[in-house]
C-alpha cells in the first residue's frame, strides 16, 4: 500500500473516531463549536447550582501536530464550559484557552489526550488533568469551582508532581518516586475566574 493510500485511511479513521467522540454531545452544543476545530473530549455533569447536565468540552484543531512541527508553536485548545438552559438548549458560559496544555507541552507525548482522563467533574467542582509517562513522567491538576455569590466559576487548587528514576538497590522498590510536588491553591490570593486563570 503506498503512503498515499495510508495518509487518505489515517485521515479517514480520525474523522470516524471524531465523529464518534462528538456523538454523545447535544446537537446544540456541537453547533456552537467554533469554526476550524472539533471535540478532543468532554465531560457531563453538574456545574453549578441547577441540577442540570451541563457539559466540559475540549476542543482542538485536526492539524494542530503538523502546525506545531511545522511553526513550533501549537495552537491552543479552548475549553467550552456549557450550561443546561431550562428549555433542554445550552449555552456557552465561559471558555479558557490556556487550561489544557498543547500537544508540544508534553515533549514527546501529548499531555492531554495522552492521559488518563482529561477531565473530572466532582460537586460543583471540575479539573483539567495534564500528564505524561514517556521520556518524562509528570502530572499537573487543575481545579476550578463553582461560587454562587459570584455565579462563576473560580480557581481553587493546581497540584504539579514529577517522578523520577528510584536509585533504591532494592529489587521490590518502584521504579519511579515522587520527585517534586507544588500546590497552589486559590483561597490565598483574590478570587480569579475560570476564564482568565493562566498556568503561566
């Protein structure tokens, strides 16, 4: 088969599994994704107060690899925050393009899709989980609230780990130990809101 032929099915089977990402999200929603990207994931649950099925959606663009090999800058990939409207439609809330890492921020593994589960959603509360486990192996959390008073959602905590090699003799001892930890947590510093916080 010639490469021709290999680039024309990869491209073919990414559209399929895309399609069959975004499949479970709400017509309404899908309609509201922005042009030029499609679902990398997303999450349902409650995100506020209403006991509504809103929704995390991760969003990126199909060629965001060859842009980032070809520029050296990826681009970014927003994360929609939707809420359930009474009505059973749903709006766009809030969006952050800064939360999920970019597919170079993991060297040679791509931090958000290539981990566990990209997103959690908890009570009121959801986190946007970048990690990796090749060449490096790191995880960085980051935890967001809702806050009635405010009607927003607002930073609450980030939890950045590193594991490295265990120089232990011992041959029952783990292969890799803790590091480095560092919490930041958001009760120490003014409110900031989900839309403006940035890692850097």
């Amino acid at each position: 088969m010639t490469c021709t032929k290999h680039a024309f099915l990869f491209a073919a089977l990414f559209v399929v599994l895309a399609t069959a990402r975004a499949g479970s999200l709400p017509d309404n929603i899908l309609k509201q994704i922005p042009t030029g990207y499609s679902v990398l994931s997303f999450k349902g649950g409650e995100l506020n107060d209403d006991k509504l099925e809103d929704f995390l959606v991760a969003v990126h663009k199909a060629d965001e690899k060859a842009i980032a090999d070809k520029t050296g800058k990826a681009p970014r990939r927003p994360l929609m925050l939707f809420v359930q409207n009474a009505d059973g439609s749903y709006t766009l809330a809030k969006r952050n393009d800064h939360v999920i890492f970019a597919v170079n921020d993991g060297g040679q593994c791509d931090p958000f899709e290539d981990g566990e589960d990209g997103l959690a959603i908890k009570n009121h509360y959801f986190t946007v989980q970048n990690s990796v486990a090749c060449g490096a192996h790191w995880t960085d959390y980051i935890t967001f609230r809702y806050e009635p008073k405010m009607h927003d959602w607002i930073f609450y905590k980030r939890i950045s780990e590193n594991w490295v090699m265990n120089n232990s003799n011992d041959p029952n001892a783990d292969a890799l130990v803790l590091g480095n930890r560092r919490v930041e947590s958001g009760k120490v510093k003014p409110p900031v809101p989900f839309e403006k916080y940035s890692p850097n």
